[in-house]
C-alpha cells in the first residue's frame, strides 16, 4: 500500500479521517450545480474538507441580493460570475484543487458531458424544473445525487441513489406544488447549516460510510430547532 502524505492543510481531519479516507477524498470528482447560498457553502466545505476534484456549474452572476446568505458575494464580487469568483476563492484555499468550471446552466443536451466522471452529484439549485432535470441526468449517469433545499429558516437534505424514488416523493411528502413561483427569503443561518448537512452525505458517499439520508427526508425548522426524519417510499423494491 502506497503511503499517503497528509498535507498539514488537512491534518486536523486526522483522526476523525483515516490517512487512508483522505487520500480517497483528494481523488474523488464532485459536481455542484448551483453555486448560490448551498452551493458556494458546499464547494467550500468540500474544498476544506480535502476534496481535490470539483465540477462547478452556474451561468449566474452575483447580485446585491446574494449577499446575505452567498459566502462568495461580497461588494467586489457583486456583477462577476459566480463560476469565476467561487473557483478564485477555491484556489486561495488549495492551491492544487483541479476544477472544471461550466459557465451554463444544466440541460438533458450536455447533462452527460458535464456530469462526466463525477462520484457524486450535489442539487444546490432553487429551480424545482431545474432539481428535476438534474435528477433525471444523475439517474440517467448512474451517479449518486445529494439534493437540499432552504427556505426561510427551514431546510431539508435527502440523498438519492438510481432506482430510489427520489424527489416527487419529496414533494408528495412535503405536499408541495411542482411549480416555481416568486424567489423565497431564506437566512444565513439555515443556508449554511443546510449546506453542512448536504456536505457530509456527499462525503459519506464518498468514502462508504453508513448512516446515509437515502429513503429519508431530514427536516430542519430553526424556529423551534427541530429535527425530524421522513421515510420516502423506495419504488426500488416495487
């Protein structure tokens, strides 16, 4: 066995991470659609965290009303690319991390190019055609898909493998509507919160750890600091 030579960046992740886990997670490939409030959190977690291999997906720009949950925005970063200002701010973090940055948006047209080798798929986007789309290519690639949603200081995370029934379980769960309607408040508090629970199943993923949220729906209400777990009906097992 080849030793793997833990770089003093991520020493502190020893011994809650094996020497061996980390070297894993240095090779593993993850891709974050959406690079909002969840996933600018997300990409930063995973970066500390010692993950060497990103795929970055958004086609927005950060705007004034980012800035109160998107850990990239920030007065100079207010007009750029979210792709752009989130992969600088990755750099100065770990100088080595290999990105592949998407300037567009997710389609069933470049879904397979774009999702390529990835070892996981996390859904940090607040457009549910857009969740679905993402599912249906996650699914299609046969990639584990980590998916999250906020909404003013509530949240949920859920982890989707192919086969599991996956998001309009969520929905019929939570009996919402499947269609988009005007943009949601959301706060700080919960977004960065979310975006650490939905970091940790990817990881779990990524390194065969038990415990996964899959045919499970975590519920967060910070109003009341309630944490609740739903079965999800798995169609997998018919």
């Amino acid at each position: 066995m080849i030793h793997f030579q833990v770089p003093k960046a991520f020493s502190r992740n020893i011994d809650t991470l094996s020497e061996e886990e980390q070297a894993r997670l240095s090779h593993s490939k993850v891709c974050i659609v959406g690079l909002g409030g969840l996933g600018g959190t997300v990409a930063e977690i995973l970066v500390r965290t010692g993950i060497g291999n990103l795929i970055l997906v958004d086609r927005d720009r950060f705007d004034p009303s980012n800035m109160n949950r998107q850990l990239v925005c920030t007065e100079e970063t207010i007009g750029n690319l979210k792709v752009d200002e989130t992969s600088r701010r990755l750099k100065t973090i770990n100088p080595d991390l290999n990105l592949n940055p998407h300037i567009d948006f997710l389609t069933a047209d470049n879904a397979s190019e774009i999702l390529g080798e990835a070892d996981v798929v996390v859904d940090c986007l607040d457009s549910l055609e857009a969740r679905f789309d993402l599912e249906q290519a996650a699914r299609n690639g046969d990639k584990p898909l980590v998916s999250a949603a906020v909404s003013g200081i509530s949240g949920y995370v859920t982890t989707i493998l192919p086969g599991d029934s996956g998001l309009q379980e969520i929905l019929n769960q939570l009996g919402e509507e499947t269609s988009d309607s005007e943009p949601v408040s959301c706060l700080a508090a919960i977004v960065f919160l979310i975006a650490s629970l939905e970091t940790n199943e990817v990881i779990k993923l990524l390194l065969d750890r038990n415990g996964l949220l899959r045919n499970r729906l975590l519920l967060v209400d910070l109003s009341d600091n309630i944490f609740e777990e739903f079965p999800l009906t798995d169609l997998s097992d018919g």
